[in-house]
C-alpha cells in the first residue's frame, strides 16, 4: 500500500512514517504542504493519504475538497492536534475517512484500515 504523508511539521511526519514501518508500512512518501502533496498524487498515487489538519497556505480540509475534485477517491485520513469537535465533523461530512488525535496510535490505525478497500501492506 503507497501511503502519502502531508503534514508541516517534520517531527510529525518522521514519527508517523516510523510507527507505519513498525506496522510493516514501507512504501511511505514525505510531503510538508498540500500543494507539494497534489504535485505527488499527480506523478505517484497514493492508495491513503494521511493529512494534518492545520497547515499553512492549503489546509487540510482544503486539501481533501482538492483531492476529491482533481483525482476522485482516494481515501484519507487526518492527523490533528485540533480538538475542535465541529472541524472533525466538517472534515467526516465532506468525506474524511478517518480523523485522528495526534500522535498517531498502531492499533487504532490498524483497525481502521478495514475501512478502506485495499489494506494492503508492503512487501
């Protein structure tokens, strides 16, 4: 399974590719805005993308509504240090697979991907 990262902050996103890999999640690609992450979907697209919510320039509902109209359904999980109960809820009616609290928990991503149609890992 590809897997795209989109977050700005480069803590995040090396911790959370390191806790895909230990879930055995190898094919993980690194992009710190949404603009660099429409620019990767075009060339390589990903099976799951996993957002930040918060994010200079393009946010990460901005993101979603993008990904949509450009290359339809793609599945995409958020990855949010928001607690702002009415931003999920935007994020799930406009088509969020999943939304998470930040850091990301392996057992909860894990039973999650049940969700979604190919939950494939890497060799």
């Amino acid at each position: 399974m590809k897997i795209l990262l989109v977050d700005d902050s480069r803590s995040t996103l090396v911790m959370t590719r390191r806790t895909l890999n230990e879930l055995g999640f190898t094919d993980v690609t690194l992009a710190q805005d949404a603009l660099v992450a429409l620019d990767l979907i075009r060339t390589d697209r990903p099976d799951l993308i996993i957002a930040d919510l918060n994010m200079p320039g393009m946010n990460g509902f901005e993101l979603l509504v993008a990904v949509q109209d450009q290359f339809g359904a793609i599945p995409i999980f958020f990855l949010t240090a928001s607690h702002d109960v009415v931003a999920h809820r935007r994020l799930r009616d406009a088509g969020a697979t999943w939304v998470f609290k930040k850091p990301l928990k392996a057992e909860l991503f894990s039973m999650s991907l049940d969700s979604i149609e190919t939950p494939q890992k890497s060799a």
